[in-house]
C-alpha cells in the first residue's frame, strides 16, 4: 500500500538575462521524476552535489514550489498548503535537514526547540513534555544538561542530533533525511542510524553509498534532475546496469591494500565504458533518458534498453 505518491514531478528554476529581465532559460532541479513510497519500506535517494535530491526532499515536506506534477498522500495532492492542512500532513511527515545550524533557531533552548512540533501537535502538559524531550536528547546522545542551552553552545554534529530529535518528536509516519548522519561521529552515527531503522519509513537522502546499502531496501539513482536507475538494494549494489550507476559504485573506497591496482584498474575501466557509451543514456543536450522497465523492481534510464 502506498504512504506518498509523486507523479512526474518538476522543480525548474528561471534564468533570466537581457536588457528588460527576461527568462531566457531554465535549470531544471527536477525533471519529471516519479516515486513510490510504501509504508513500512524504507528508501535511499543517492546522486551527486547538484542532482536534485535535496529538492525533492524539501518539496515533499512543502519548503519548496514544484513547477509541476503531483505529491499524493492519502490521495491528495499535498502541494496544496489548504490540503496539508486539512489532513495534518506536517504532523505525519518531517525532515531531518543537511545544515544543521541554520535550521535551528538561535534564539531557542533546546527544550523549545524539540517541544515546538509536540506543541504543535501533541498538546502535551508541561510535566509530559519535558520527559520526552530528555527520552529525546537519550536517544541522540546528548546529556540531560542539554536541555537548557542555545544551538551556538554546541557542535556541529550535537546541532545535528538536535535536529533528528525534532524531526521524530512527534512520531511522523515518514521522514525525509537530508545527510542526517554527515557531521556525526562514528559512535553516535550508528545510534541514529539504528534508531531510524526502527521507525522504518524513511526518504534517506545521501552521497555515503555503504550508508544506504545498510539502511534502505529500494534505492533511486538521481543525475542532473532525473532518475538513472532504480531497484531493489540488490538490484542497484550486484547488478548495477546505467553507467552513472556503475561509475557510483566503483567510488566506494575499498580498505584492502592488497586490491588497490586491481581496484584502480577497474575504476579506469568504468571510466572508460562512461565515456565511450555515454550517449546510449544521454542524449545530445545531456539529459537522462526516460526509465524502461529490466523487471518489476528493476528501472534503468537508457535510449533504447539495456
């Protein structure tokens, strides 16, 4: 069953130019992308800096406009503020965001900072709520004493915790996480990431490939504003068909030192196939080709099949 549905989907952002400030042009964030969000699975986002992951996730949360397309949740389309409103959309999904500092208010102590969306939503007594803040900040990692102090009083990665309390504060039914575990320490990455697994539903937006494989059963490939490939873990990680997809997971850092010229040798191989079929994945202004169907789980972006 179906918990979000997004149906060719569009960020395009205007670029203008000329003496009377025209559009002249696009860049095109998103580009008629289409998801399937099932309760109780969980699904990793993977691409490059600049490839449209962050944008999805901010326009399925409602951060930012979609040009076009469709976001249904319980059949409704939640790019409507009045809608998400109406089915309390913002209480049954969060977001954990990338940048840490600049999403947490500096004015707040952390205590108001994690009630807000129990506030919100809950209506808790004082009593109650103080509790589960303190259960929160246990969960991250983070001592009780915390509870009192402002954002700037802490690290990166605390802030970063401080965020992923928030964000499950109220239980939502999915989460949409933009590098929740980028500025974490080893120890304390592994807590949220366990942590999250229970929760279940979850959009794991990241670069960290092993990360995904560990956390996500089905996975979306995204290069410049579209899908490449997507499928099952084993599908994307043992048999991996787009190049791009390919050229990912030759970049995973091997740690065996007796492999390193085997492991070159095959990242220069990969290379090379990138380059001599590129344009059986491009086409000629560079855009990904439309998905076509290897098996029911299994889509690759290519010209004319793979």
């Amino acid at each position: 069953m179906s918990l979000l549905e997004v149906k060719d989907l569009q960020v395009h952002y205007p670029i203008r130019g000329g003496f009377f400030n025209t559009v002249v042009d696009y860049v095109y964030a998103v580009d008629g992308v289409n998801m399937n969000i099932e309760q109780g699975k969980s699904y990793g986002l993977i691409g490059e800096s600049g490839s449209g992951k962050t944008t999805i996730g901010k326009v399925i949360v409602g951060l930012e406009k979609a040009t076009g397309g469709e976001v249904l949740y319980k059949g409704q389309n939640v790019l409507d503020p009045k809608v998400r409103k109406k089915i309390k959309y913002n209480e049954d999904v969060q977001m954990i965001f990338q940048d840490s500092m600049s999403s947490l208010d500096p004015r707040k102590r952390v205590l108001d900072i994690i009630a807000e969306p129990i506030r919100n939503f809950e209506h808790l007594n004082k009593e109650a709520e103080f509790k589960r803040v303190q259960e929160l900040l246990d969960i991250v990692g983070l001592p009780k004493d915390s509870i009192y102090k402002y954002p700037f009083e802490f690290s990166g990665g605390q802030r970063q915790r401080i965020g992923v309390a928030r964000a499950v504060a109220c239980r939502p039914k999915l989460i949409v996480c933009d590098e929740p575990t980028s500025a974490l320490d080893l120890s304390v990455q592994a807590q949220v990431l366990n942590y999250l697994k229970i929760i279940q539903n979850y959009l794991f937006i990241s670069h960290d490939l092993g990360v995904v494989r560990h956390m996500c059963d089905y996975i979306y490939i995204m290069h410049r504003g579209r899908f490449t490939e997507c499928g099952t873990r084993d599908d994307i990680y043992l048999n991996p068909q787009h190049i791009y997809t390919k050229r990912l997971i030759a970049s995973i850092p091997q740690v065996d030192p007796k492999k390193k010229a085997e492991n070159r040798h095959n990242r220069e191989l990969i290379e090379q196939i990138y380059q001599d079929q590129y344009t059986e994945y491009y086409d000629m202004g560079g855009k990904v080709y439309p998905l076509q169907a290897l098996s029911d789980s299994h889509f690759v972006a290519s010209k004319k099949g793979v």
